[in-house]
C-alpha cells in the first residue's frame, strides 16, 4: 500500500474502531462482532507501526501507554471537587427540601442520580482532545491516574465537538469484574479486595497501565467542572451534553417536582438497587436549575444544592474464614 492510500486508511479506521468502541462501551449496543473489531485494531497497529507519522495519541491504539509509572503526580483541580452533605431517613430529606425552598422560593426541580460507589475523578479535555485525568485526592489537589482512565473504554479520548472542558464523574468496577477479579486473586492465594469500590481504587492506583487496564473498569459521568461555557443552564441538560459528546451517564436519573417525587424515586432504587451491574450506596439529589444552584452555593466543602440519601449499611456478614491450625 503506498503512503497515500495509507494514510487515508490509517484515518478511516480510527474513526471506525472508535465508533465501534463507543457503540460497545458507552451504548452497550455493539455492531460489529468482537473478532471484526480485534482485526480492524491489528490492522490499525500494523499500519501505524509502518506509518509513525500518521499515529494520533487519540487513536483507538494509544489506549494502554507502554511505561510503568514510577509515581504519580499531583494535579491542581481548577475547580474543587466538593462532597457531599448526607441524609440518613425521610425527615433530612424533608428538611434539604425546606432549606432549599427558603432559599430560592418554591419553583424548584430536583434531579435524582443514582450514587455510584466508586471514587470520584476529573477528566479535562483541550480542544476536543483527553488531555489530564485526576484522583479527586482531598478536593483541591488529585494526583494524575491520566494514564489509568485512558485504558478505560467508555471513556472518549477525542469528544465529536472540539471543546475544552473539566468534566466530573465516578470510575467504577461492575459487580461481575470484581468477582472475577477476586477469584483470580484467591487462585493466587493473594489478598481479595473487600468491595468493588476498594477494587477500582486499588485498580487505579496502578502504577502500570497494563494492570488497570485488565481491571475492565468503567465510568459514569456526572458533572461538567466548568458549566458556562457549555451553555447548559440545569443539572438535567448537562448530563444531555455528556451524552451528546460521547461520555457515558447514567440513564436511571429522573427530573423531580417535589419531595415527594423524591422519596418515591429513593424508596425505588431502595428496593431495586441489587438488580443493578454495579454497586450504588445512595441516591444524590441535586437542585437541577444551575442558576438556582449558583445562588443557594456552599459551604465550605459542600454544596448547599445537593445532597446524598444514604442507604443503611447492609448486614455484612462477614464469613470467619476456618483458620487453618498451622
Ligand atoms: N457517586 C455519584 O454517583 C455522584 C457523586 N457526586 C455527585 O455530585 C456531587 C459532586 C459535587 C457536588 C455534587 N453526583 C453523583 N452522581
């Protein structure tokens, strides 16, 4: 094949074995069979391995780097990243609702998101283009896993319009992974992980992407660190945003018009939440309208806008292991 031609192809399947990825990773809705998308990225390889001068960091290839990290280094959120004031029953819940219709009077929505039980990550992008990706560390300050979150299929490493943005949102590893996971590791006769929150913070902590990147972790996205510049005025209508860009967000979250439809979403996903593929351990409601969120602001590390439901902890029953006589 000729330079030209190899060009043109290189282009051609990047942008292929990207929307494949993104049918599979973030629509679930796969087109093309596994085998047709493994040949398709051979191919890319070879190509690129041939042509250097056409390989793209954004390319379906780039996404496990070849070094091992010898630590990571420290990010500087531009905006912080806030946590969450909780409520524990239907009464604080009742009193947010007062505090907030105090605040900003009664024309109110609320948007109700499902509380992913992973750790909370920033993802920053320079026209268009994955560029940095942090740890939310203690708010201000994260440390760079960017090299982590690239080996994370769901996650775009070039978003379709060409915007530079901060987007917020929680890696996780589905229930299924870490039951794997935690099979091999006892095969191993290796420590497991106690819960698949603790097992996507020990997978991201990886100093080698090659590990993480075995981990089939995931990501949802929930905010967008600097709203203005996308234009979105609500919680709701960011999340749309994500989407639209090619970011996975999860499709349980529901626009509420009162308390009521609140705690009938809360008492829902009480009940359904082990139906799910992935731990939640809560339920976060956000007042939707941003500029009704501008005004009601925070407190020194939370936000006075949201706050998360907690579920009771569940009955661990931790099984006592038969303690071999040694
Ligand atoms: N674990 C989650 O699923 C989750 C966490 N946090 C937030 O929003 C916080 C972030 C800063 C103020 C509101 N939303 C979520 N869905």
């Amino acid at each position: 094949m000729d330079r030209s031609n190899a060009e043109s192809r290189v282009k051609e399947l990047q942008e292929l074995l990207s929307r494949y990825n993104y049918e599979y990773h973030v629509l679930d809705k796969p087109s093309v069979p596994d085998v047709e998308y493994d040949k398709l990225l051979h191919e890319l390889k070879q190509l690129e391995e041939e042509y250097p001068e056409f390989l793209t960091p954004d390319s379906p290839t780039q996404r496990i780097g070849g070094s091992v990290l010898e630590q990571f280094s420290k990010v500087n959120h531009k905006t912080p990243m806030l946590s969450l004031g909780n409520a524990f029953n239907e009464q604080d819940l009742r009193d947010f609702d007062k505090r907030v219709r105090k605040a900003v009077g009664d024309k109110i929505s609320y948007i109700c998101e499902l509380k992913i039980d992973g750790l909370a990550v920033s993802l920053r992008y320079e026209k268009g283009l994955f560029v940095q990706g942090a740890t939310r560390g203690d708010g201000s300050v994260g440390e760079d896993i960017t090299a982590n979150l690239k080996t994370i299929r769901s996650i775009p490493l070039r978003l379709n319009k060409p915007f530079s943005l901060e987007v917020r949102g929680e890696a996780f590893m589905p229930r299924s992974s870490f039951l794997q996971l935690n099979k091999e590791k006892e095969e191993r006769e290796e420590l497991p992980f106690a819960n698949p929150r603790n097992a996507a913070a020990g997978s991201l902590r990886q100093l080698d992407p090659r590990i993480a990147s075995s981990r089939n972790l995931d990501l949802f996205l929930y905010g967008i660190g600097e709203l203005g510049e996308t234009g979105a005025e609500t919680q709701s209508g960011g999340l749309d945003l994500l989407s639209e860009l090619g970011f996975k967000t999860n499709k349980e979250r529901r626009k509420c018009e009162s308390i009521e439809e609140v705690l009938q979403y809360v008492e829902e996903w009480t009940e359904k939440r082990a139906e799910l593929e992935y731990d939640i351990d809560g339920i976060v409601i956000k007042v939707d309208s941003l500029s009704q969120q501008e005004e009601l602001g925070t407190t020194v590390k939370s936000p006075r806008w949201a706050i998360a439901f907690k579920f009771p902890a569940e009955e661990v029953v931790t099984v006592i292991r038969d303690i071999e006589l040694s």
